[in-house]
C-alpha cells in the first residue's frame, strides 16, 4: 500500500500542504486507513482493493452534484481518496447527546437521498456503484441465493413480490448506505460516512441496519424529513413501506458481504465468510 501512501504524499505537496507524518490506523481485509497529519490539522487516507473500491469515485459524484451532510473528498484517484477529518464518530459521543445526534443523522441520511435522486443516482451508476434498483433487485437476490443460501429459495417469490408493490407505491432509487449505524457518522455536524457499502437502490433498504440503533424517534426522525410531514411515522401505510424496505434490504446487504469476500480472498477472516448465508437465513422470518 505504498503506492498509496506516495500518492498522498504526492497530492499534497502539489497542493503546497506539508506532510508531518503518516500513521496507518486501521487495516481489515477491505480497507485499509492511515491518518496524515498536516500543519492544518488531520487529513484520512483510505484505499480498498480495487474491485470494491467504488468509494472514492462515489465521494467525488457527490461533491460534484453538491449533495449536503457528506464529506468532501481532498483528492481522489482510482481506489485512492483522501478526506477531512470528520471527528469523533456519535458512538463515541457523550452519551447524553448520541440520541439528538443520531436522530440528526437520519435527518441527514434522507436529505442526501432526495438530493441525489435522479441525477447524482444515474452518474453513480455510470462509476460503478452496484445497481441494486427495485427492477433488478430480484434478480440479483436469486443470484445471491443460489450461490449462498439455496435453502431459502422459498423466500424468492416473496422479494419479487415485495419489490413490485414497494415499486407501485414509492417509486425511487437513490443512494443506499448499506452500512449506516453509530460507528459510521460523525457527531460533529452529524454526518454519515463510509459509504464502502452504498449502492443505487430504494431508500428504505437503509433503514434496514440503521433502523437497529436504539434510538427512540430515530427512524420517525427520518421519515418525517423524507415525506416532510410531522408524525407521519405513525402512519400504518408508512410503516408498510418501511417494512418493505427493510425486508428487500437484506438483498444489497448481501450483494456487499459478496463483493467484499471475492475481493479481499484468503485475507477475509473466517467469521466473516458466512455473512452471506447468515442475512439471506433471516429472509425466512420476514414477510411483506
């Protein structure tokens, strides 16, 4: 990952920013992360191995499209993207606060959704985020079964089922976080980030591991943004929907776990391997 580490050293000097150091401070089997300390303060470099590393280039779409609530990229280059120091993460915020933040964070989350429907959605598509559209989504879950989990080919009708009437009745594919939860947004202006696991799908397939934060009003917080109507949480058609979306999310969820084991091969750990079957199992509870 030198390469890396040069190219950051490289972008910086072009831009006349002095390099104090460089720490590496994460490394998994899909991503790896250092810290680059300036004069100015922090700077984060991050590269992932180069069939999952649609981050960068997805950071890069929306600071073109000017979409609110997410970081602005230093540099961008292939599978390399340097970012801001975006602070504490709300987990690690004082306790008495991580509820305002949180439910601010779902806030945001629908805001950057309704910004980058439809034009920002379609340029991702064109940089290689995975299309996970309601029209396609049941396609890519038989794929995903098939592979993983052909125990639970009786749930299949179910997804395309529930795709087709999420589809009739809120029809929309913007950006999915795929991995939204307190450890990957900052409290500090309440921020979501690593977008690592996002795709183009429905909205509501967010709020299938966002909506597991114990945060009461989180997610009534952020269906009130997104239809901008207070109290519409506790609409039994709203609550449908959002059932729906939750459901149909265990498809991307799964379509990351994949993309995420074949690139990183033999230097995934063991207990990750099995994600895939794992989620697409709880497929087997749910219904629409």
């Amino acid at each position: 990952m030198t390469d890396a580490v040069d190219w950051a050293r490289a972008v910086l000097a072009e831009q006349g920013t002095d390099v104090l150091g460089i720490e590496q401070v994460r490394q998994r089997a899909w991503s790896t992360v250092w810290r680059v300390s300036t004069p100015g303060g922090h700077l984060f470099l991050k590269t992932a191995p180069e069939a999952i590393a649609t981050e960068p280039a997805l950071l890069e779409v929306l600071a073109l499209h000017g979409i609110p609530h997410v970081q602005r990229p230093v540099a961008v280059q292939g599978s390399f993207v340097l970012l801001p120091d975006g602070g504490p993460i709300v987990r690690l915020a004082p306790a008495a606060e991580q509820g305002d933040v949180w439910r601010d964070v779902m806030r945001h989350v629908a805001e950057v959704q309704w910004a980058t429907e439809p034009a920002a959605a379609d340029d991702l598509l064109r940089v290689g985020v995975p299309d996970v559209r309601l029209e396609v989504l049941p396609d890519v879950a038989e794929a995903l079964v098939d592979r993983w989990a052909p125990e639970v080919r009786s749930a299949l009708p179910m997804l395309r089922d529930a795709a087709a009437e999420l589809d009739e009745l809120l029809p929309m594919a913007t950006l999915e976080h795929g991995d939204l939860h307190a450890g990957n947004a900052f409290a500090r202006d309440a921020v979501p980030f690593d977008w690592g696991d996002a795709c183009v799908s429905h909205p509501f397939c967010t709020l299938l591991v966002a909506g597991q934060e114990d945060v009461p009003g989180a997610v009534d917080a952020y269906l009130e943004t997104f239809f901008d109507e207070p109290g519409v949480g506790d609409d039994p058609d709203v609550q449908h929907l959002v059932s729906l979306g939750q459901t149909l999310g265990v498809v991307p969820r799964v379509l990351s776990w994949e993309r995420t084991i074949d690139a990183a091969g033999d230097a995934m750990p063991i207990e990750y391997r099995s994600a895939p079957r794992e989620w697409l199992q709880t497929l087997t509870g749910r219904s629409r």
